[in-house]
C-alpha cells in the first residue's frame, strides 16, 4: 500500500467534510443543513470505503495492546521480561523430526505433533509454527493441499495444546517485496492480493498473523511502505486477529554485500516504531553465538521498550478523523 495514498484520502475525507452548503432560498435553513449532512455522509463512505479495501478499517471487540515477544536464540542472553518483552514459542520444522519435509507431500508424525505441542503447553507462551517447505504460490490445487497441511498441522497442536494462542510465520500473508510496494491498482499489486486469498481458509483459523518483514535494502521510506503493505494485507483477511510483525535487526543473507551486518540504529529504531504505529506488536528474531549488551540495535531496542512500558496505549484498529 501506498502511504502517501492514506495521505491522500485523508485530505479527500477532510475536503468532504468542509464542502460549502448549497443554499436553497426557497426551502430555508432546514434543507441547508439537510445538504451539508449529504455531502458529509457521502465523504464519509467513501473514506470507509477506502479503508475497508485497505484492511486497516477492520475493528475487534476489543483493542489489542502492543507487545513486543522474544524469538531470539543466542545461548547467554538475558531474561528480557524485565524489559518487559515476552517469551514465546517458536516451533521450527526439526521440532517435528529430521526428515519428515524432504518430501513435500508429508505431513508429520501425529505423535511428533503432540509431543512438541504438549512441552509448549507447559511453558504457556504464544506460538509461532515455522514450516516454510509447504508452497503458498501457484495452482489453486497445489496452494489448496498446503492449506489443508497447515490446517491438519494446527488442528493436530491445538488439540495437544489447548488454550494456546497459534499462528504461523511468514504467511499469510505472502512475502513479497516488490510487489507488496507497487501501486495498489497495478496488475502486480493485485495479483499479490489474489495469491494470498488463496489462503483465506487459513487466515481464518489462525489466532494471530506473524508477516515477515526483514531488511533487504538500505532504503528505509522504501522498507517502510513494504511493511505497511504486509500488515495492511493481514488486517485485510484477518477479520481483526492481531498482527505482529517479525523483525530480524540484521539483514536479510539475501543481500550478498550486507548479510550479516546489524541494521543503523536510526534504522532499526524506525523499524520499531512502523511496527508500534501500524501493528499489534512485534516479534525480534535472530540468531548469533554470543549476546551483546552494548550493540547499538539493542541499546535503540531498552530505550523503546520504555516508552512502551509506560503507555502499553492499545493499538487504534480504526482510524478517527478529528
């Protein structure tokens, strides 16, 4: 998505709302303001309209207040609960057993399932499954049996782990860089949006949305509008379940010339803050042998976990013209 479209339309909305009064001398005040109330009721939809197409207009019985959860693996890290970041649960495909996804068309053993599942309730945090292997793009028939899979497999962790918050990384909705950046009404744009109705019948199972948005360029207008885009398209399937986007203060072994290097504070520190502005929450994800206290991602990170500590505000699922 475009944000210098949401821009737009929120100048549209308030030009709606401040249309002078069509003066109708014969009928008097009383059909005056009848006429101001139409031009703002037809603003007014149509601004709805906008969000609804976007995803961000959908709204939850509740507000969801931002959290921030823990998915790092590094052998001496701290306790960061008293940063106030959560644990949680990430459940890679090995959890399951060694080789069970060399071919393609497997699912786990009901038994590897179950005891994955069973250990995870006993810690009690969220869960993030990470199965990669099962393709999310291409025939209606190839994406439909990896619904089906990624269903079974959450039905199967459910029933093992009851009361669990459970969602999958990555997708929905589908990673894509480009496209997720392109003009919304481009032919790229929507055939992203085609490809991840596809897997609908999963957003609708899942308890919450885990969209990996990691660092691919230096650009970070350019990374921004990619990350709106991800989480405009969970909101848009999501019927309202919450959305935390999966960081990694790294980027991406994709990009050959900065693989491995630590993102600038003042990029990460945006990344931070796109997510509290746009999302429910976040999740930072990496890997590394040695913890360090003194790197600049991590010293941006305890500075922003106060400012959230002190307001924990809950995520606006609508947007309110003033």
């Amino acid at each position: 998505m475009d944000h210098a479209l949401v821009e737009r339309s929120k100048g549209q909305l308030a030009m709606s709302l401040t249309v002078p009064a069509v003066h109708f001398t014969c009928k008097g005040m009383k059909n005056m303001k009848r006429v101001t109330m139409g031009f703002f009721a037809v603003g007014l939809a149509t601004w709805v309209t906008f969000l609804g197409s976007t995803g961000l207009a959908q709204s939850p019985p509740t507000p969801i207040p931002f959290q921030v959860f823990d998915g790092m693996a590094y052998p001496n890290k701290p306790d960061l609960s008293v940063h106030g970041i959560s644990p949680i649960t990430m459940v890679y495909t090995g959890a399951f057993g060694l080789d069970w996804h060399k071919q393609a068309g497997r699912l786990p053993d009901l038994e590897a399932v179950q005891a994955v599942a069973r250990t995870a309730h006993q810690k009690g945090h969220t869960v993030v499954l990470d199965i990669e292997h099962w393709p999310v793009k291409g025939s209606p028939a190839l994406v439909g049996d990896s619904v089906t899979k990624y269903i079974t497999l959450l039905n199967w962790f459910r029933a093992a782990a009851p009361g669990l918050s459970v969602g999958y990384y990555g997708a929905p909705p589908i990673r894509d860089y480009w496209r997720a950046i392109d003009v919304r009404s481009s032919p790229e744009h929507r055939a992203w949006m085609a490809e991840n109705d596809q897997l609908r019948p999963l957003s609708s199972v899942v308890d919450a949305f885990y969209p990996s948005i990691y660092t691919f360029y230096t650009d970070q207008a350019q990374w921004k509008n990619y990350a709106i885009a991800q989480i405009a398209e969970a909101r848009r399937n999501g019927g309202g379940k919450p959305v935390y986007i999966v960081l990694w203060p790294q980027y991406h072994d994709s990009n050959l010339l900065l693989r491995g290097s630590y993102l600038p504070a003042d990029y990460w520190s945006l990344q931070l803050q796109t997510a509290r502005e746009y999302a429910d929450g976040v999740v930072i994800w990496d890997v590394a042998t040695n913890w360090n206290e003194n790197a600049a991602w991590w010293t941006v990170t305890k500075e922003f976990m106060k400012t959230v500590n002190q307001a924990r505000p809950a995520v606006p699922r609508t947007l309110t013209i003033q």
